[in-house]
C-alpha cells in the first residue's frame, strides 16, 4: 500500500499524502499494490500483482495494471 507520492510538477518535489481505507472483507492479492486516496469498499477482491489506483466497488473482483473489474463477487451461504 501507498499511502504517499511526489508533486513531480513542483521543483520542490512536495510529499502528497492521503489515506487507503479497506473495509470489512476486503482481500488484497500478494504483491498488488494500491495507491493513495483509494477506498477498497466492502468485499472487494484485488487480484495478485494488480494495481488499483482508483476506488474499489463493494462485492467486486478486480485484476491488472491498471486493474479492470473481472466480475461481480457472489458470497455463498454455508
């Protein structure tokens, strides 16, 4: 996860900091990354070595770089 970058359009290369907020049953696959401002909402799924650099949907599974929606996560009752 990260949660910082660098203004490269300024010459004093200011830190940009903002939060990554992962709600309840999120899964992140080894080696994904998500960058600074996004939200992983509710059950959302992050395959391996994706890259999410926008905001995750709820019950949704997400792969790449950029990441791209596979489909729609369906929970199944025990």
């Amino acid at each position: 996860m990260m949660t910082g970058n660098h203004n490269y359009k300024k010459v004093t290369f200011d830190l940009i900091v903002k939060p990554i907020v992962l709600e309840d049953g999120v899964w992140l696959g080894a080696g994904s990354m998500v960058t600074q401002g996004v939200t992983c909402f509710s059950h959302s799924v992050l395959g391996v070595a994706a890259v999410a650099s926008f905001d995750l949907e709820p019950y949704t599974i997400y792969a790449g770089n950029p990441c791209q929606i596979l489909r729609k996560r369906v929970m199944e009752a025990e």
